[in-house]
C-alpha cells in the first residue's frame, strides 16, 4: 500500500509540475494598445500587435467627441476628456482604422494598424 500511495504522488506531482508548461503555449495573448483621441488625429502607443484579442483603452484629449473604428467594428462614442474600453480580435494583417464622426476621417484622423 505504500508503494501505491508513493507511486500515485510521485505521479501526481509530475503531473502538477508539467501542467504550467503545457498550457503555455496555447494560451491567447491579450494586447492592450492605449489611443490617444484628439482633433484631428490618434496617437496609438503601439503600430503592431500580435494577432487575437485587442483592447484598446481609448482617451478622448480633444475637445470634440471621437470614435475608433476598425476591422468592421465601431467603439462607443467618447466624449472630450473621458476614456472608454473597446475590445476586438483581430486577424493578421494591416487594417484600417478610422474615426466614423462625420469629417473627422477626411480630416485626418485614420490609420493602418499592422497585425502579426
């Protein structure tokens, strides 16, 4: 019965001790680009990112309201001063992005974001 109970904890420590490393590499990576929002431009803290799951923290600095649109999605609308979350997975590849409000895409305030 000894030797049992040594066999199954020497088994299930083994066991314990591998599980981190395994799951390591299938695990998703989680990116978080924070973009600086103002008239009429953005300013995002990173050009590329590893493709999968995107947050963008979103910062209004401008004095008008914005929004960020990209790969067919649309954030919430950010009022001047206020901050906002805005989560997208996203593929491989260089994807537009632009600000939808009326203009303010004309006006400058786009981008490609490349995505690896």
């Amino acid at each position: 019965m000894n030797r049992l109970t040594l066999a199954l904890g020497v088994a299930l420590a083994t066991l314990v001790a591998a599980a981190p490393v395994a799951a390591s590499p299938s695990a998703a990576k989680a990116t978080t680009i924070t973009v600086k929002m103002k008239e009429f431009k953005f300013i995002l803290s990173k050009q590329t990112v590893p493709h999968g799951t995107v947050t963008f923290k979103l910062v209004n600095i401008g004095k008008l309201a914005h929004d960020f649109r990209i790969a067919g999605k649309t954030s919430k609308l950010i009022q001047p001063g206020k901050t906002g979350k805005f989560v997208v997975t996203l593929k491989k590849g260089k994807l537009p992005y632009n600000c939808p409000v009326p203009g303010h895409t004309a006006a400058g305030m786009k981008g490609k974001l490349t995505v690896t």
